[in-house]
C-alpha cells in the first residue's frame, strides 16, 4: 500500500494511508482492522496479529527467497541504485544475509517448511559466490527495466544446475506440492 507513497516499511506511513483507503468499503471494525494488521505487518514493519496477517506476510516472504527472490531483490536494489554492474562480494553477501534474515521471521511452522525447500544457502558459503555471479547476470538486465520473471528466463541456463532446478520450482510453484 504505501509504496506510492514511497516507503513500504515506514510503519506510520503505510498505516496512514491504509486506513484512509479501508473508509471506502464497506467493513466491520473487525474485517477493517484483520485487513490493516495484513498490510502493515506483511513487511517486517511489526508483529502480526492474526492468522490472516501472519499467512500474508509469510507469503509475501516466501515470493522473495531462494532464488527468484535474489532476483526480485537484486533488481530492487539495482533500481534503488544501491548495486550496479561492480557489484562486490559483500555487496552480494548482503542480499543473500537480508533473505536469510526475512526467513528468520517467517511465522508459520509450514512457511519454514517450504522456505527451506527453496533455500539457497550451503554447508560451504559457496552460495555467497553463486549468488555474485548471478547478480552481476542480473543488474545490466534490471538497468534496462527488464521485470524479474523475464530475468529468471534469461539467465537460468547461466547459473548453477542446482539453483536452476530451485528456480525452475519456484517459477512453477511445484515447492509447494506435498510430498
């Protein structure tokens, strides 16, 4: 909601402007406020309350690990102008470190089930250099304002097999099949 306004992680701000956009419908205080705990809490802004905003927010979460979520994040940060085309090693090292950080705050026990399914990270840290060299795939593309689907598309014959099968299972959903 208030990335129009500029910040999606200004508590206030989206809180502001999401109660302002709810007096438009027609709602109980009950459903107005289920709905304002989603969206001010689906970005880490503050705890979750309900069980809706606690599936919101881990659903939000689980769009942005693994592998299509160093890409969404990559292009977020290269549209912010925080990396370009010299992206370095810690510059990498801290998405790959802000993804597992998300992870961490995932609420339901299933969430954690499935975001260990698309997992990028290894007993070796070599994951930190895959992650490199995907990013420096990824930042001349989202300079151009090629969108993150069209990215995974582009380079998933370009990085390593494995994460090409995570990729590939996150693009299809098929992660979240049970098994």
């Amino acid at each position: 909601a208030a990335l129009v306004t500029g910040s999606d992680y200004n508590l206030e701000t989206v809180k502001k402007f999401s109660v302002k956009l709810l007096r438009g419908f027609n709602l109980s205080e009950n459903e107005r406020e289920t709905i304002l705990d989603c969206i001010v809490s689906h970005e880490d802004s503050k705890e979750p309350n309900s069980l809706e905003a606690k599936i919101v927010h881990d659903g939000d979460v689980l769009d942005k690990l693994g592998v299509l979520g160093l890409i969404r994040h990559s292009v977020k940060s290269t549209n912010m102008g925080l990396i370009d085309e010299g992206v370095t090693f810690e510059q990498a090292k801290k998405i790959v470190d802000h993804l597992d950080w998300r992870a961490e705050r995932l609420q339901l026990q299933k969430a954690r089930v499935l975001a260990k399914k698309v997992s990028i990270k290894d007993s070796k840290d070599t994951h930190y250099t895959k992650a490199l060299e995907m990013i420096r795939l990824i930042v001349p593309l989202a300079k151009k304002g090629v969108r993150s689907e069209i990215i995974a598309s582009r380079i998933k014959t370009k990085i390593d097999p494995k994460w090409f099968q995570k990729l590939s299972n996150q693009l299809k959903l098929t992660y979240l099949e049970e098994k």
